[in-house]
C-alpha cells in the first residue's frame, strides 16, 4: 500500500459520525455542501496506478472507486482510496476519516443511515450519490469482515500448530493434542 496517514487517537468513529453529520448540517444549500466535499477531495491522498486495479474496485458506484484495505499489526483497519470523480473522492475522504484506524467493530457498528446528514441531496444526481456513500461504506465493511475472517483463520492454523506436543517414543514421534478447541 502507497504511505497512510497516521492513525488520529482520541476520536470514535461515533464521534467522527457526528461531527462531520454537524459540519454538513451546517451547510443548509447542496452547493455549499459539494463545495464542501470537494475540499475534503482536495486532501485526499492519491492511490498509485498500481492500486487502481479491479480487484480494488467498488462495484455499484457510478464512477471509478478503488480501495484498498489492510489490517494492522494492532488489529485496526487501514484504508486507502481514490476515484476518477472529484465528488466521489470527497466522500471517500470523509469515509477514510471516520473509518481509518479504527477497530473492525467499530467500522461494522457504522450504518448508512449514520452518514444521512453528509447527503449533498441535488435533484437528478443526489440518488446516485447516496449509493456512492453506500457502496464504499458496504465494501470498506465488507473486507474489514474479510481481513477479521483472515486473521481469526491465521490464528486458529498458528494455535493448532502450537497446540500439539511432541515426544519421542523410541524410533519415531507422538503427538499428543495439549488442548482441544471447540468449534461453535
């Protein structure tokens, strides 16, 4: 991944979700709120070529959306995105500063219903707006599930390698399980 921006302490992401619903609520014309959107657009760091591959896109949008996702070595989530679409980059960089650094539990807690006060709500293009809000907040949950599911899978296969004690018994090996796990 290109260079992250530095995880902020001290802010929830619920606190982020109301914040940023306050700023955009304070903005009572559309125009002032894709004015808006498009600074937050212009802060946005870009994804190299390189990142911009299908595999990293976000189906459902009207324009381009690519978007990578990692977990850290703490276990919170690291996003990186970009689009082909002024207006969509500045709602991606809202969602990367609510959701960047965040733990997974966090992210998954977050409806689209949350992000209703960020709608810029222009007639004709405002729906599709909205689904570009939608589909980049369902992709960024949806492979945080992924990276979650992952790293649950690396530690049961690290804990079952672990879990077995060898002994020799004359010319060859036994093992024998140190603890059992139990499935649900």
């Amino acid at each position: 991944m290109d260079k992250e921006a530095p995880v902020e302490e001290g802010l929830s992401v619920i606190d982020k979700v109301q914040i940023l619903g306050l700023e955009f609520r304070s903005l009572s014309e559309p125009i002032d709120r894709v004015k808006r959107l498009l600074q937050y657009a212009s802060i946005l760091p870009p994804l190299s070529e390189s990142a911009k591959v299908q595999e990293n896109r976000v189906m459902g949008c009207t324009t381009q959306v690519w978007l990578e996702v990692r977990m850290d070595k703490r276990g919170s989530m690291r996003f990186r995105v970009d689009s082909d679409s002024e207006i969509t980059k500045g709602f991606c960089s809202c969602l990367l500063w609510l959701l960047d650094g965040a733990e997974p539990e966090e992210i998954l807690s977050v409806t689209a219903e949350d992000l209703a006060d960020m709608n810029v709500g222009l007639p004709k293009k405002g729906r599709s707006r909205v689904n570009t809000w939608h589909n980049v907040l369902f992709s960024m949950q949806n492979r945080t599930q992924d990276c979650v599911q992952e790293r649950n899978r690396a530690a049961l296969s690290l804990e079952d390698f672990h879990s077995l004690i060898i002994r020799p018994h004359g010319s060859y090996l036994e093992s024998e399980p140190k603890c059992s796990l139990e499935v649900k």
